[in-house]
C-alpha cells in the first residue's frame, strides 16, 4: 500500500537538492567604451565537483536568436575562462578587439557534471571617465587697481539742431 506521508519528506529531499544547483550571477563590467571588453560574472552555489566540470561557451546562434539577441561579430569574439578569486569563482569574460558599441548582448551555455543552462547577457559599456585630469584653474585676469582720482569724468557734447530737439551724448574718454 502507498503511504503518500512516509514518501513526502523524500520527494522534498530530492527538489531540495536541485535547488542548491549552480547558477550563473550578474556580470560586473570592468572596461569601457572603445576597449577590448573585460567582465566578470558570479558562479553561484556551485560545488567543487560543478566547477571542475564546467565548460562555458558562447551559445549558438539559434540560442541568440530564441532570446532575441543579434549575433554580431564583436560577440563572436568572446572568450571565457573559469577564475577563482577571493570572492569565489568567476566567470572571465573578455576579447581581444575593442568594443565600439555602447551596449552588448551575447548568450552563453553552461555544462557541468549534472546539468547545463543558457543565460544572456546585456553590458553597458561606459565612456572613460578620467578621474585623475582636471582642467587647469581659471584664473582672472588681473585688471589692476584703479584709484578713484585716475578715473576721468565724463564729457558732455551738447548737439543742438535747428530742427531737431536738444541731445545730450556723453562720450567716454578712457584713454
């Protein structure tokens, strides 16, 4: 006889440990525009056993187009390579030719002892921003001192036409 409360706790157990299986996190940016790229990305929950197992690859491009990604030629020159750093291990992500686009998407797969799984991918690829160079100062100019005795009065021309009403210029005489 089927006993559906003695067989639960070992269907639980079962989901349980494909929910403690490696995935792939965020991708950290680490160059700019106009640079050959250089990224990195999270290897989640993944054990040591997953990690000598994986093998990460550029998708193909049915993959690209399911997604909706566009398969350029700046993508087919990705390369990855599997780092540990003291974060964890990451995922490397680089190319050899600069990227001129402002953005980039791509998709990888990702094969391990006991699965796979295809993720895409969009960067921003920012313009330098250069922290360290500042425009010089502006400095004004130096105008000097004037004394209030140097500085000559004004003189009234006083023009007076016939048909005309009386005008008064006053002309600026700064020599």
């Amino acid at each position: 006889m089927f006993k559906p409360l003695k067989t639960l706790p070992f269907a639980l157990l079962a989901i349980g440990g494909t929910a403690e299986a490696l995935t792939l996190g965020q991708i950290h940016v680490q160059s700019f525009i106009n640079e050959p790229l250089k990224a990195v990305i999270d290897v989640n929950k993944a054990t040591e056993d997953e990690i000598q197992a994986l093998k990460i690859k550029l998708a193909d491009r049915n993959a690209f187009s399911k997604v909706g990604v566009d398969y350029t030629s700046e993508v087919q020159g990705l390369r990855f390579a599997i780092v540990e750093t003291p974060k964890g291990t990451s995922i490397e992500v680089t190319s050899q030719t600069s990227i001129s686009e402002p953005f980039l998407s791509f998709v990888i797969d990702a094969d391990w002892n006991k699965g796979s799984v295809s993720k895409d991918y969009t960067v921003l690829l920012d313009p330098p921003i250069y922290t360290n160079r500042f425009a010089p100062p502006v400095t004004p100019a130096d105008a000097g001192i004037v004394r209030s005795d140097e500085i000559p009065e004004p003189v009234a021309d006083t023009v007076i036409d016939a048909d005309e009403q009386l005008g008064v210029f006053f002309i600026d005489s700064i020599a």
